[in-house]
C-alpha cells in the first residue's frame, strides 16, 4: 500500500464522499498521513524474516560441512 498512496487516497476519497453525502457533507480532498502495519501483521513478518535468516544460515553451516568432507576425501 505504500507505494500506492496516491491510489489508495483517491479510492478513499470517493467512498468517502459516496457515504457521507447522504448525510450532507462534502468531501474535498481525503490524504493519507501515516500508514503503518498492525502489530499482528509486523510480528509476523518479522517473525518470518527471522525463519529465513535461520534457514539461510544453516545451509551455510550445512555447505562448510561438505566442503570439510570434501576436502578431507581429496587429501585421502
């Protein structure tokens, strides 16, 4: 959504202004000012960046292993 703000604020502005004008009231122009992820929402991607920083680094440990056994089978 951030990186269409422009769109997102338009789309609000006209239901904005198709549910308040039965009320009378005129929207002139409806911005967004801040836009931030809900707390559930940031956990759980932090949660899952974690997971692939975890992943990331065991087939790194998993890769050096091999290279070890790889080169101790060499100078055999």
């Amino acid at each position: 959504m951030r990186g269409y703000a422009e769109e997102v604020a338009g789309e609000l502005g006209q239901e904005l202004k198709k549910r308040l004008s039965v009320a009378g009231v005129r929207v002139m122009e409806a911005r967004l000012t801040h836009l931030a992820y809900a707390t559930e929402i940031t956990s759980a991607m932090f949660q899952r960046q974690q997971n692939t920083a975890i992943v990331a680094a065991r087939q790194k440990i998993v890769e050096g292993a091999v290279g070890m056994a790889q080169m101790a089978i060499a100078q055999l």
